[in-house]
C-alpha cells in the first residue's frame, strides 16, 4: 500500500509577497503624487531653484520667488511719471489761472486718463457767443497751457464743442463749423506764445456730437459748450487721435467718421 506524504509549507505562498510589495509601491506612488499637489508653486518653485544650485555649488541662504506676470511686462513708467507731474501742474498752477467770471461758471477739470490727461473747462466763458475770438482775460490761461505743454514735451490735442442748438451766420453754417473755428484759435494762441513744435498740436472741432450732458435743459446746454486741452504720449490707444514727435508725423484719426444722429 502506497504511503502519502503531506508536505506542510510554513507561511504564505511566494507570490503573495510579491504582490504585497507592489501594492506597497502603488500606494508610495500615490502617497507622492498627493503630496505634490499640495505644495505651493512658491514652495516649489524654491526646492528646483535650490536643487539646481546645489547642483553648481552655488547654494545660498536666500528666499527665492518665482516672477510674477507683472515682472514680464514692460511699462511705460516715463509717462506715468509724466502725467502725474502734469495733472499736479495744472492743478496748482495753471486752473487757478482760470479768470472768476460773474455767471459763477465751474472751475475747470483735471481729468486722468490711461494715455493722457485731460484739461477741460466751459467754452462758453472764453469766447462771446457765436464768435470765435478768444476773451483777453483767458490768456493768462492759456499761456499757462502753452507752458505745460512745452515744459513736459507732450503732444497737445485741443477740443472744442457746442450744444445742439441750431447755429448759423455769415461765417459758420453750422455748430461743427464754430467749434473747429475755435480750437484753431486756441492752437494758433498757444503756439503763438511759446516755440512749439506745430506738429506736436492738433486742433479738433467735434461740434454737439460728443456731449457729455442732455441738451434738454440750460445747465446742461453750457455744460456741453466746452474745450478740452489733452496731453497725450506719443502712441495713442486704438481708435483714438495719434499724434507723432517732433521729427514730422503724419496725423490719422481711426475708426470710421462720426455720422449725424
């Protein structure tokens, strides 16, 4: 008779240790790859940076940050620092030029813009309605202006507009007509009065199309007869007047032309 042996192997199979450690491996793996996601990308950005110059002996004591979207762009920071200087200017020097008239029109404003800053006071005071000659008592005015402009070598766009109120005599036909009558003479009188360059001025009549109030009442009305001096760099946005430097430009309005409403 046949004896059977039974061979008892103590502990578990071989293939059981094998798959114990690749399921220990997965779970390290995995361990990893949610600590990572938790670092910050400063934290991160600090351990290549500090691995790499370990690597070259070049390892300091020093908090690394990584650039910011801000490092990467290139501001204009020359004109800022000029359109700051000039809105404190007019502010201080040149508005209180502005002549007290007896009709208590508003002072003027100093408006800031992203590529200019904007000189803009009641037309209405400086030239005798329906003329375009300029009151005396606003020179002193303007021969501040024609400083500024000068002093900062920016380039000078004036702006004149008029209510919508229908306006016609023998030497205009029509407001458009007298606003571009008297941005001229504003620009003939500050390039008059100081040595600047014509092509770093541009006069512009818009007429009533641009207001800023509703023509339906008389405040509104003298609030919209008005002139804007602006002060703007060299590269104008989009859309806008672009003026050039003091080599020659070529003027160009962009957009297309303003229809009547």
């Amino acid at each position: 008779m046949t004896k059977v042996v039974l061979k008892v192997t103590k502990g578990a199979p071989a293939w059981v240790v094998t798959f114990g450690d690749l399921m220990s491996l997965l779970l390290t793996f995995f361990v990893l790859l949610l600590s990572f996601s938790r670092v910050s990308t400063s934290q991160r950005y600090q351990e290549v940076n500090g691995t790499l110059k370990n690597a070259f002996g070049l390892a300091q004591q020093k908090n690394v940050s990584p650039p910011s979207a801000m490092d990467l762009i290139k501001i204009n920071d020359d004109f800022t620092m000029t359109a700051t200087k000039i809105e404190e200017e007019l502010r201080k020097e040149v508005v209180p030029r502005y002549p007290k008239d007896e009709k208590k029109i508003e002072e003027p404003e100093v408006i800031r813009r992203k590529d200019r800053v904007i000189l803009r006071f009641n037309g209405e005071a400086m030239f005798p309605s329906g003329k375009q000659e300029i009151d005396p008592r606003f020179h002193a005015f303007l021969d501040g202006v024609a400083a500024k402009a000068v002093a900062n070598r920016v380039n000078t766009i004036i702006e004149a507009h008029t209510d919508n109120v229908s306006f016609r005599t023998r030497l205009f036909s029509s407001n458009s007509d007298l606003s571009m009558a008297r941005a001229a003479q504003v620009a003939g009188y500050i390039t008059s009065v100081q040595r600047i360059v014509p092509t770093r001025v541009l006069a512009v009549g818009k007429g009533p199309y641009e207001p800023l109030h509703r023509n339906n009442t008389r405040k509104g009305r003298a609030m919209n007869r008005r002139i804007e001096i602006q002060f703007v760099e060299n590269m104008a946005e989009k859309g806008s007047l672009r003026l050039g430097t003091d080599k020659g430009v070529r003027f160009e309005i962009g957009g297309k032309e303003n229809s009547k409403p």
